[in-house]
C-alpha cells in the first residue's frame, strides 16, 4: 500500500517561484510514488483575511489552475477544497484540548508570521491555533510525509506532539509525519528582504507575463556596493544568484558568473538578463498550460469537486475512528 503525502497552500492569491521551490517541484514529482493529497486551504486563509471573504472564494481557481499548470495531474493526485470536508473542523475542536496557548505562541512560524502582519496583541485567535488546524488536515488524511520548506518545519512538529498526546491518551491510530523538505533553500524576495510574498510585493508569480518578469527580474535587489561592472561583487545572500542557484540548470555556468562576478568584470545587468532567459524559459510552459486550464473554468470546478468528494471520504474514515477512540461513536440505544 502507497504512503501518503499531504500539502498544499493557503488560496490568498496566486502562487509564485517561493512555493514551486519550496514545495511543488517535490508534489509533481511525488505524485505517483506517493497518494497525493493537495489541499486548497480556504478556512486557514480566512484566519488572516476574515473580512475579504471574496478575495479567499476569488483565489480558489487560480491556486487551482496553478497546480494544474506546473504539473499536478487530477488522475495522479486529488486536489481538495479544505471548506468541503467538514470533518476537519471537527477534527480541530478534538485536538485543540491536547495543545496549549503557551505552545502555539511559542512556535517559531507563528511568531514570525505574527510579527510580519504586525498582529502584536491583535492577533486572531484562529490564526494563532492555525497550527492545530494543520494537524487536522495532516492526521484527517492520515498523512505520512509533508511536503515543506524549512520554515514550515515547525507546523510538521507541532502535529507529530498533537498526534503522540492523542495516540497516548486515546488510542495510537493517528501516523506521525515526516517533513519532506525540498532540495533548494528558501527563496528571497525580489527586494533580498525576507521570503518571497504577495502581502510583501517581492514575489514573481507563477502566471504572471513575460513583461512582468522581466520587469520584475531589472528592479532586483543586488550587492548595493556593486556600482561599477569592474568592481569585485559579493555573491553571498545576493538574490541574483540565489534565484540561479535555485532554478539554473546549467550550475557549471553558475559557478562560473559568481567567479566573475566576484573577481570583477561582471555587470548587474548581464546577470539579470541570464536570469530572466532562464526563468523565462521554466515560466513559458506553466504560463501556456495555465492559460489552457484558465480557459475551461467548468472542468477545473468539477476535478475540484470530485478531489473534494473523495477527500472527504478518507477524512470521513478516519475521523470515524477517532470518534471511537474518545468514545464519541454514541447511538440512542448506548448514551449514558
């Protein structure tokens, strides 16, 4: 029998080059060792954006035609709506007694998260549990690995604590999951501060057009001591090279422009243009199935529809069993 592996993303808005490297590359790859489930996590993103409920429902269909883009395939993997399976709002209430406020606000992830929003003392209390409801999601479909980039390492350890406590108090029917991190490195954002985000305008999208990248790709944060082509530049947490690293082909050549850019003689600008030709040359692809995708909006409802049905299902089961375990599995016949 096929392991399980669990991922996917919050709908807040288009997906970019931080999630392909983070994460995607790893599901499409994945995807016919493993039974694939990938979630479309509208009730998380609610935590965050409770008052722009359109904006989540808007997102839906272009997180979706982004899988599909990069290469999820709706007969390998089943792409599910979180807000359709029910049972994991359940599965959230049960586990929110086996974890305690001091260690959600000690996990790491959220506390950057927090600090980037600038949430402070406001933060929303669905968002605070927000790793709990991660672990619903995890142990509802009875997950094996979890596809992850490091900072998302923390949300995996939080389950695997949630999962001991329940196995121990109730009965060991829950998995303890792996983190499956990706081979590359987390991806900064196009101004070098930070990780890529929407909410930071430092990202490069999955859909967007060759004018933009290559808008996006000429106004990139650089060695800001690097003002002259002759002068030696530093390598080192500059976003050109990050982005080089993490999605040229050719490393041999990589290796070769950081020499020569290090040494002097290397302008800025013939950086960029390499680097947009190379992700020119990724994008173009995903951009023209995503158009294909886009152009049939029926058909991506229906493979959303039936993913969610079948989700709904294994979460079902597996939340049935669960029911028993803290004899919740009540009958009119055997209450009392």
């Amino acid at each position: 029998m096929k392991q399980t592996i669990l991922t996917g993303d919050r709908p807040t808005g288009p997906l970019h080059l931080g999630h392909f490297v983070g994460s995607l590359q790893n599901r499409v790859a994945l995807q016919h060792e493993y039974e694939t489930f990938v979630l479309i996590a509208d009730v998380q993103a609610l935590t965050d954006n409770a008052e722009h409920p359109e904006k989540v429902r808007r997102n839906i269909l272009e997180v979706a035609y982004d899988y599909l883009a990069v290469g999820i395939s709706p007969t390998a993997a089943t792409i599910v709506v979180q807000s359709l399976v029910p049972e994991l709002a359940e599965l959230i209430m049960y586990f929110l007694n086996l974890v305690s406020v001091s260690r959600l606000q000690r996990n790491p992830t959220v506390k950057d998260e927090i600090r980037q929003r600038g949430f402070d003392q406001s933060v929303p209390a669905g968002f605070l549990v927000y790793p709990v409801s991660q672990a619903a999601d995890i142990a509802g479909f009875n997950a094996h690995l979890v596809p992850v980039g490091e900072d998302q390492v923390p949300m995996v350890e939080q389950t695997v604590e949630i999962v001991r406590r329940f196995n121990r108090t109730y009965a060991p029917i829950l998995v303890e999951p792996q983190a499956l991190l990706s081979h590359s490195s987390r991806l900064v954002g196009t101004d070098g501060q930070g990780k890529m985000s929407k909410s930071l305008g430092n990202a490069i999208f999955l859909s967007d057009t060759t004018d933009t990248v290559r808008e996006k790709v000429r106004g990139m944060f650089t060695d800001p001591n690097h003002l002259h082509v002759e002068q030696p530049g530093t390598v080192e947490g500059n976003p050109l090279f990050v982005y080089l690293d993490a999605f040229d082909p050719d490393k041999t050549l990589v290796e070769d422009l950081k020499q020569r850019y290090q040494a002097g003689g290397l302008g800025d600008v013939t950086v960029k243009n390499h680097l947009f030709d190379v992700l020119e040359t990724l994008l173009q692809p995903i951009r023209a199935r995503r158009e294909e995708y886009a152009s049939d909006p029926a058909e991506v409802v229906r493979i959303l529809r039936d993913g969610s049905e079948k989700g709904r299902t294994r979460v079902a089961e597996m939340v049935n069993r669960v029911r028993e375990a803290m004899q919740l599995n009540y009958t009119f016949r055997n209450v009392g």
